[in-house]
C-alpha cells in the first residue's frame, strides 16, 4: 500500500469534500426533515460512480463500493440539531462560508463532514484499487441520529438485515481514535395532585411542590459526594470499587455519569389553580457498571419519590417519530454503554492507518490544536450511533471523524478542510490494514446491552 499516494489523492479532493460539505450544510436538515439532504448526497454518490446507492425505508442513504461478501461501513449521522436563537450566529448557518482553513455552518462538525470524507474515502478506494478482496464498502448516511441515537441502525440490522464486520463512526473526535463512550437514557418522572381554587390552597394538593422536593434530590444525585455519611450518594460513586467493583476501571476511563433535570411540565386548570400534575424529563448519561434498570431504581429511591409513594411514577421514554419517508420504528430512550478493547483488530487498523499517514499523534490544523493534546486512543464524552452498532448487537465500532465535539450544537459550528482530508486517508488505509486473522468474539471491554423489554 503506498500511503504517499492515498495522502495525494486524500489532498486531492480537498475542494470537492468542501463543495460536497458545503452543499449538505445548505440544506437544513434536522431529524425527520432529512430528505433534501438526502438527495444531496444520493446524488453526489451517483456522481462518483458508486457500484449502488439506495434509500432504505427508513430514509438512510447508502452507497455501495466493491462486490465481496463481507462488509466494512462507514457512518455518518446527516441529521442536524436546530440553529437555536439565530442572534448568537454571526452568520447565516445554512448559507455558511469558508476561508483557507475552515467551513462554517450547522452540520460542519456534527456531522455532515464525516459524509464528506466517508463518500470521498470510499471513492478514493475505488480509484486506487483498494477495496479489500472479498468485501464491500458501505457508507451509510443515517438519519435521527439527534432525535434517538443508533434507532437509525436498529433498522438497518433488523429491517435491511445488514451485519457488517466492523464500522468506522465518522462523529467529531478531535483528531482522536475513539473507542467507546457513555450511554444514556431519557427518564420521565410524572408526580399526581389535587387541583383547588387558589385563593385557599390548602384544600388541595400541589403537583408541583412535589416535584420541587424531587428536583433537589435528583441534582443532589448528580453533585453530591459518596461519603459514608451522605444520604444521596452522588453518581461520582461508580468511579470507587467500593461501589463498582467489577468496573470501576472503565468507569474511570469513560467518566462518571451524570443526571439533570432537562424539561418540566405541568397541568392545572388555570393560573388561579393549584397544579394537579407535574412531570420532568431526566437526561441521564451512564458509565461502566450502570444499567438501565439501575438507573430508574436509583430515582425510585430518592427520599422525596418515596415520601411521595403512590403520587410518583418513573419510567422511560419511548420515541416514535415518523421518519421522512413516514416509517415509524418504535423503540425504547435507552443508548448503551460500550467500550471496545484498545488491542481489538478494528480499532488498531485505524491506529496502525493514522501511524503510517501521519504519525503516532493527532494532527489538524492551528486552530484547532489546543483540545487536540491528548492521546490518539480515547472515547468520546457524547454519545453516537455507537449504542446500537456497539452497545445493543456487539458489532465492533471505532470512531475517527472530522471536526470537534465542542463544535456540536454550538453556535457559529465551523469544521477544518485539513480533518476532512485526513479522515478521508485514514479511512482508506484502516480498511486495508484490517487484519482478520486478528478478529476475537471478545473485542468489548464494557458492553451493557439490551433492556429486557424485547426492544429489538
């Protein structure tokens, strides 16, 4: 493999993943509204004489190189979050701009610009002869990633039927090759009352003070210590063998969870009425050790809920948006944790790419070296598609993707053209560099798994 040649056809295409890029963030595209970006990129596969390109009933576009039995894919979330208040955007988001360094515009980083060097990766390969024999090349665009991770990829396993060998996520990592992350779960807690007329509340029984008592314990979950005296241990306690014994490492790898209080609702006859229903949604993220059902029974046993009793109900978010095209796949607001082992074969073909293109380093541009000091081997704070490839069926996942995690959701969103050519190479040499021979069935270090709840 001559990686001098696959840096210069990397470099080459420069100004056409800029262009590619530039025209995906022209389109908005936010989860469910996906079909305009879609044809963007359907239409740029098809330029590039992909060997297929299809969209699948959930909406996902997906182009196909090579013929072999075996696949290797390539995944990029094209779904983007919203622009929030455009006051804090210093130029328009879809219309964007770019200079000699950068590309501005919702969906650079997160994540349109792993699109950019996944279709142009997989076009180089095809240019250079360097689709490994017996396999095929898949480069998924997914869509609702941001609404519900990795439900895009529970379609693709149980829907289209498709098992790859391993798949690269092209999520922002930084100049980093991400091996795992956090999972997360989407908690709802609904607290009953008893509406009255306002001007004697005591005649009934407010929904809402009620939840008041519960929204202390549940940030007292995620701020408190684990001392022995400390009535609501705080998250920080799975980072202690004490109380996670059997994983306390990993936890420490990932990061402790956490837990905040995201929305809250309520219902009340009017503004001269006590509430009879208050309802909160609780984003919890979760390390190594955790699981879903612990997660619900940790709020279940927060003083206040239980002083509450019957009044109180905890449960999990299910989601069930249509997609673009209309399909419905319900499934349960639970992401698992995963972490696959440094030594995995798939994880070092993209070590082993990066050393030889580029060093034992992370690399980009100026700008973006002061978060980039750090090992090449890490994880991602943020979660991806990795829960379902990863978390729920076991299919090794490694990540190495253009832009930056800070960027994500953030205003003025910019990505640099130096990462979307370096993913583009690394991309081309790490399927190459896939030693098969290497596969073992125990490539997770920390995998949590389905629910119970036969969600497929």
């Amino acid at each position: 493999m001559n990686y001098d040649q696959i840096k210069a056809a990397a470099e080459g295409y420069k100004k056409d993943m800029t262009a590619f890029l530039r025209a995906m963030i022209s389109h908005p595209s936010e989860s469910c509204e996906e079909k305009e970006v879609v044809a963007c990129i359907k239409a740029e596969m098809e330029k590039l004489n992909f060997d297929k390109v299809e969209v699948d009933g959930l909406g996902n576009v997906i182009g196909w190189m090579g013929d072999g039995e075996k696949i290797i894919a390539i995944d990029s979330h094209i779904d983007t979050v919203g622009i929030g208040n455009i006051d804090n955007w210093t130029a328009d988001p879809y219309k964007g701009y770019e200079d000699d360094e950068i590309i501005y515009g919702r969906g650079g980083s997160d994540q349109e610009g792993g699109m950019a060097s996944a279709v142009y990766g997989a076009k180089i390969m095809k240019d250079l002869n360097l689709i490994p024999e017996g396999y095929r090349i898949m480069v998924v665009g997914s869509v609702q990633e941001e609404d519900c991770d990795g439900m895009c990829w529970q379609y693709i396993y149980n829907k289209d039927k498709i098992r790859p060998e391993f798949v690269i996520s092209t999520e922002p990592t930084d100049g980093g090759i991400y091996r795992g992350h956090r999972g997360r779960m989407e908690i709802r807690v609904d607290v009953k009352g008893v509406s009255c007329h306002g001007s004697a509340p005591e005649r009934g029984d407010n929904a809402i003070y009620k939840m008041a008592d519960i929204l202390q314990d549940v940030r007292a979950l995620n701020e408190n210590d684990a001392a022995d005296g400390t009535e609501i241990k705080g998250l920080v306690k799975m980072l202690d063998p004490k109380y996670n014994p059997d994983h306390y490492e990993d936890a420490r790898f990932l990061g402790r969870g956490t837990c905040t209080t995201s929305q809250i609702f309520y219902t009340s006859p009017s503004r001269c009425a006590v509430a009879d229903s208050c309802s909160i949604s609780i984003d919890r993220r979760m390390t190594a050790g955790e699981t879903w059902d612990s997660c619900l029974q940790e709020i279940r046993d927060l003083p206040s809920v239980k002083k509450y009793g019957d009044d109180v109900k905890v449960s999990m978010y299910m989601y069930d948006r249509p997609s673009w095209t209309g399909e419905v796949y319900e499934t349960e607001c639970y992401f698992p944790t995963w972490i696959n082992k440094e030594s995995a074969a798939h994880v070092q073909a993209l070590v082993e790419a990066h050393k030889a293109l580029y060093g034992a380093e992370r690399i980009g541009a100026e700008s973006a070296m002061p978060l980039r000091h750090r090992p090449l081997t890490d994880k991602w704070t943020f979660s991806t598609n990795g829960v379902a490839i990863q978390g729920r069926y076991g299919i090794p996942c490694v990540g190495f993707g253009p832009g930056a995690e800070s960027q994500a959701h953030a205003p003025n969103e910019i990505t640099w053209k130096q990462d979307l050519v370096t993913c583009a190479a690394v991309y081309v040499a790490a399927v190459n560099l896939y030693d098969e021979s290497k596969k073992t069935d125990d490539v997770a270090q920390f995998r949590a798994g389905k629910t119970n709840n036969d969600i497929l």
